[in-house]
C-alpha cells in the first residue's frame, strides 16, 4: 500500500525537528495529575536493562508468537491497521498479528480481562486509560518507555499514555473540532473572532434558511468555549468539576450570545452537518471524521482552528475537548514482549504513523511526522494539527463519567429559551447535581 516504507526503515533514524512549544501541546496545559516524565521511575535507575534498550532493527528483534489486538474500528480503519500489520509480519515472520472486532468493546473487556480471556491489547481513545487503571484491567509498561521515545511525542500523547505515574498505552493519532469552511462562501478564513462574527452576520438569512454557521451543540463540541477563558467541566488535578467558576460561566454566556444566535433552532448533530453540506452555512465546527461526507458532498473547503478572542487587550483562544487514540495494554497480556515490540514500531516509526494520517486522516502526534512536508501540505491534516496545539486532553479520571450527564442537562436547560436563561444559575444547580452524583 505505500511505497518507500521498506527503504524509509532502511535509512536509519531521521533527526527529530523541533517544534514551537511542541505541536499539539493542549495537553502540557489541561490540569492533569499524571506525572511528568522526570517523575516516572526511568529503566535506567532500575537493575535490568529495558526492553527498548536493544539497537536491533525489527528484522531481528520481533520476539514470537500471537498478539491479540481487540478494537472497533470502522471497516476502513481496519483495512489500513491490517495492511500495516502484515508488512509487520513480513519482516518479523515468527509474529502473527490477530486484529478481532468488538461491537461494545467496553464490556467485552470489562468480561474478559478479569477472568483471563482478554485480548493482549486493545485500541480506544485516551479517556478510559483512567476507570480501566483503577479497575486494574491495565498493564504498565514503565520498564519499557525511555525518555528518548517520550520525547518524540507531543506533550498532549504523552500526557495521554499515563495515569498516576504509570505508562499503560501508547499513542498514535489526535483528534479535535475545528472550524471548517466552504470557500466558495468564505475568500480568506477568519483569523479572529470578530471576523468569524462578521462571516456569521453576513450569512446569516433565517427567512430563506440560510444560517451563520452550522455547530452541533452538545457537552462535547461546545467545551471549546467552557475553557476558552480559563473555565473548564472538570479538572483532572482536584478531580472537581467547575460549572459554577466564572470563567466557565463567562464561556457559556459567549457561546450563546455570539453564536447561537446565528444558528438553526434545532442543534443536533445530524441537522447542523446538513446545513453544512447543503450550502447553507458557510462555515461549520466539526471534527476529521465529517471530512468524508463534505467530500462527498463536492465541497471546496478549508480547515482551521476557532479563532481567537480579543478581550481587554488579551487573546483568548477556544480550547475544545482533544482526545488520543491509544494502544493499550490489558491485564493478564499473554505475549507482552512481542507486543511491546510490535506497539513501538507501530507508535514510533514515520512511515507507519505517515499512513495513517495519509490514508485515514489521522492527526499525528509523533513530532518528527507533524513536521513532515507532505503532511504539513495537506490542508486537512494540517489544520487538524493545528486546531489540536489549542485543544484541552479531556481528562482521565474515572470521576468524569458523573460530569456528562449535568453539563448535558445544563445545556438543554439553556436550550428551552436560550435569549432570556439565567446561565449562572442554570451552571451553577448542575454543579450541584454532578457533585451529588460523584458522592452518591
């Protein structure tokens, strides 16, 4: 499927590009109570050598045997996992690499990990590497990451691979909502806020159903402006939630007075992508999985970040919910080693994690593939990348999963008349309720 990979394994190591502040560095900023990786025990300071100390190439340190890899990925998804996965095993013959499908992937290994019939790893985003540690389903992997593979990350993987102090997962891929637009609607994209306000008024012509923007407003897509000024759901280093702070408050009252104003009344997902893709919005918040229907619907379109907010002299950016997909490692791994072996090269090598991004659109966090040309000139991948240096890593505490249900009910509260809520009060009696639900 793509060429060159053999004759880019072969070149060696290329030298790893610095980037400003490190790409996709959302997550260095979200509060997070994983350690940072100078506080994680190195394999060095241990007795025995670590596992990726080996100057091997793949070709002769592959290990043996089956690995199983549960997930619940879409069919193209699983097509280029497997392609990639058999290029593995044409170099490492004594490895079979065993991808099977789990429609409801939690509960199948919420079975199967306690009793021993789980997989030896399996793929999912970051957000449960926190209820699954705690139910000590994971598996650490600490004697096996080094500095030298945490460094060729961005900041927001490495955060997402941990939790309290321990590595269970390795990241390939980011995702997060970002602002599209149709550009035969909109000449130059906004740069600020006030010019997307402007495209918004201009747009926006309600009596022949035209709208300013198309955004589907859920606790997921409209979290960009909950934190856009400092306020955040929950924060993973008090693990409390924080409806009621002001600067939550102050995002929420944004929202609804400088956006919704401009929208169709009715915000679900599938009526907002519609508008969108009917040429009847000119720009639309979504995340890289939309990118397919908008082609489908022969969109010339571009992608960039939310763009910033001008206030008292300061710029204040939209910081939406950011999730990685992780490889994690179960409880109970019959084959650890070889899975090690097969999860870094599939994690850290540029050919491979370049063919996801090329094939499926995946953001990449490896820093040496972020800062490659062919990628970066890729306008989808790139203004991914891009919107993603401003995301928040949606937290890891099991904690969360009392959060949803209040910000979701405060948001359809707002909803029944958003012109005339009382959204401190509204915030304010759903930070009660997810509080009695955390204790409860």
């Amino acid at each position: 499927m793509r060429k060159g990979l053999f004759a880019l394994l072969l070149v060696g190591v290329l030298v790893l590009s610095v980037v400003a502040s490190g790409c996709i560095s959302g997550g260095s900023e979200s509060p997070s109570t994983t350690s940072s990786p100078s506080e994680t025990t190195s394999p060095s300071e241990t007795s025995s050598p670590s596992p990726t100390e080996t100057t091997t190439t793949p070709e002769t340190d592959c290990g043996s045997g089956e690995v199983v890899i549960w997930h619940a990925m879409q069919p193209n998804e699983l097509e280029v996992f497997q392609s990639l996965a058999e290029e593995y095993m044409a170099m490492c013959p004594d490895v079979t690499i065993t991808f099977e499908q789990k429609p409801d992937l939690e509960s199948a290994l919420k079975a199967a990990i306690p009793t021993g019939q789980g997989p030896d790893l399996f793929i999912w985003a970051h957000d449960w590497i926190g209820k699954f540690a705690e139910a000590g389903m994971l598996e650490p992997i600490d004697d096996y990451v080094t500095d030298d593979i945490l460094n060729g990350f961005a900041p927001m993987a490495v955060d997402a691979m941990q939790y309290k102090g321990h590595f269970y997962a390795m990241p390939f891929a980011a995702e997060t909502v970002a602002l599209i637009y149709n550009k035969d609607m909109v000449s130059e994209p906004p740069k600020t806020f006030d010019e997307m306000k402007a495209i918004m008024e201009e747009h926006w012509k309600p009596d022949e159903e035209k709208y300013g923007i198309a955004y589907p407003i859920d606790a997921y897509f409209i979290s960009a402006w909950a934190h856009a000024f400092g306020g955040y759901y929950f924060d993973d280093a008090t693990e409390m939630p924080g409806l009621d702070q002001p600067e939550t408050i102050e995002g929420f009252e944004f929202f609804f007075q400088n956006i919704w104003p401009y929208m169709a009344p009715s915000p679900d997902y599938g009526t907002q992508q519609s508008i969108f893709l009917e040429g009847r919005a000119p720009m639309m918040v979504n995340g890289p999985w939309s990118i397919s229907d908008v082609k489908k619907a022969g969109i010339d379109f571009g992608v960039v970040p939310l763009p910033p907010i001008s206030k008292d002299g300061k710029e204040y950016w939209p910081r939406p919910y950011g999730g990685v997909k992780d490889i994690y490692f179960a409880a109970g791994i019959k084959n650890k080693d070889a899975a090690w072996k097969f999860v870094k090269w599939f994690t850290t090598d540029p050919a491979a994690v370049k063919e996801l991004a090329l094939q499926l659109g995946y953001i990449p966090v490896l820093k040496e593939v972020l800062n490659d040309p062919e990628i970066q000139n890729d306008p989808v991948i790139y203004g991914f990348g891009q919107a993603v240096q401003h995301a928040y890593l949606m937290p890891k505490s099991p904690k969360m999963g009392a959060v949803w249900g209040g910000v979701a009910n405060a948001i359809n509260e707002i909803l029944q008349d958003p012109e005339n809520a009382d959204i401190p009060a509204i915030l304010k009696k759903y930070q009660q309720e997810i509080l009695d639900n955390m204790n409860g």
